[in-house]
C-alpha cells in the first residue's frame, strides 16, 4: 500500500501511535519493532509485532526497508489478562477489611500491605528480626511470640487475637490469621496471612503461650 494507508487495517486506537513511531524510524533511521492491533480476514483485530530495519550501501544512505509482522495475539492478550488478575488483586488488597503479609518459612516478614504498616505505624526494615513485636500490647507480646515461633515450627495454622498500638499510642484489638503455602514436596514456600481489626465490643481474652500459660 502507498502512503498511509496501510493504518486502515490498524486499530483505530493504536493508529496515531503506529503512524508516529514509523515516522520516526523513518526519520532517525532506526529500527522499528512496535505492536498494536491489527485488522485480519476474519473481521476481527489481533496483536502483531510489527519489525522494520534499514538496507544500508557503503554511503550510509538507506536503500530500502525490511520487516516483517509476526502474531502475537495468543501472548498479548494473556499479558493482558494477568495485567488484569494482577490489578484486581491490587484493589482487593488495599480495599477489603483485611490487612496482609508474607514471611519467610522461618517467619521472617518479607512484604505487608501499606495499610498495615499505616495502622501501627512500621515499615519493613522496622519489621525485620521481630521488630513487629513491639507494636503489639506489652501485655500481650511474650505470649504472641510464643505462639508465633510455635507456628512457625509446626506449619500449624496462625489464628490468635491480641491488642496493637496505634501510632496514637491507643490499643486496637486484631485477629492475627496465617497458613503456609507449600512446595509439591510438602516443604513450605512462604507464609501467607491477615491482620484485622477486630470490634471491642467483640474482642476475645488475651492471647495464650503454647503451653497454655
């Protein structure tokens, strides 16, 4: 096709775009390796990559252009679709009632979500070597430490109730929920869990040490 108008079987979305960047390879004389949608036979557009290089002679002139446009649909559009899982995931995170972390197989915490380092008031180096401890009630902590390494040791499921210190200084009871995700030998991979506020109204008695003390 002559002039442009081979942008007609391009996505009317991505037509500005692809003419802009061919333009510039056409001006700069670099590559082009650009995608966006295309028209096919059948009525409907699928992703291409499009790729272009320069023919150069001795002289450096561009003598002419080689390229070809290679289907790409099948592993754009799963990029896609996990962009998506990805921002759903991102939204239920920062918007549902629960606050979640993740920590190493020997408890060590590897990420939390910001609105629980919001809540009490800690970032993540803050957190390291059990440094999460001293937001908890002091009241409360040895017997949540014991539990925790317990958990830790057993692969049993986490699910306690204890108080925390706002950045406020005032005390908020939560319930601490944690369970490991595991390996197909059995060995755990990382610990996956949530901290929720929890009513006063409804709050429990104190958390207790493994051996019940």
């Amino acid at each position: 096709m002559r002039g442009d108008r081979w942008l007609n079987i391009v996505h009317p979305g991505d037509q500005e775009h692809v003419r802009q960047a061919w333009e510039r390879t056409l001006s700069s004389g670099a590559i082009h390796d650009h995608e966006h949608r295309e028209k096919h036979a059948d009525g409907d557009y699928q992703w291409v990559r499009a790729y272009a290089a320069p023919r150069k002679g001795a002289d450096g002139k561009i003598l002419g252009w080689f390229g070809q446009t290679e289907n790409i649909d099948a592993r754009k559009r799963a990029e896609l679709r996990l962009r998506e899982s990805d921002a759903r995931l991102h939204f239920v995170i920062e918007n549902c009632p629960h606050l979640f972390w993740i920590s190493r197989p020997d408890g060590e915490i590897v990420d939390f979500s910001p609105r629980l380092g919001a809540l009490v008031d800690i970032s993540l180096s803050e957190a390291l070597d059990q440094g999460w401890l001293a937001r908890i009630d002091p009241e409360h902590r040895e017997a949540v430490r014991l539990q925790f390494e317990h958990t830790m040791r057993t692969g049993e499921t986490l699910d306690l109730h204890y108080r925390l210190q706002r950045p406020d200084g005032m005390m908020s009871w939560v319930r601490a929920w944690g369970a490991p995700r595991r390996g197909d030998d059995g060995a755990i991979i990382e610990w996956y869990g949530t901290i929720t506020p929890v009513l006063a109204p409804e709050a429990p008695s104190p958390p207790s040490s493994p051996n019940g003390k």
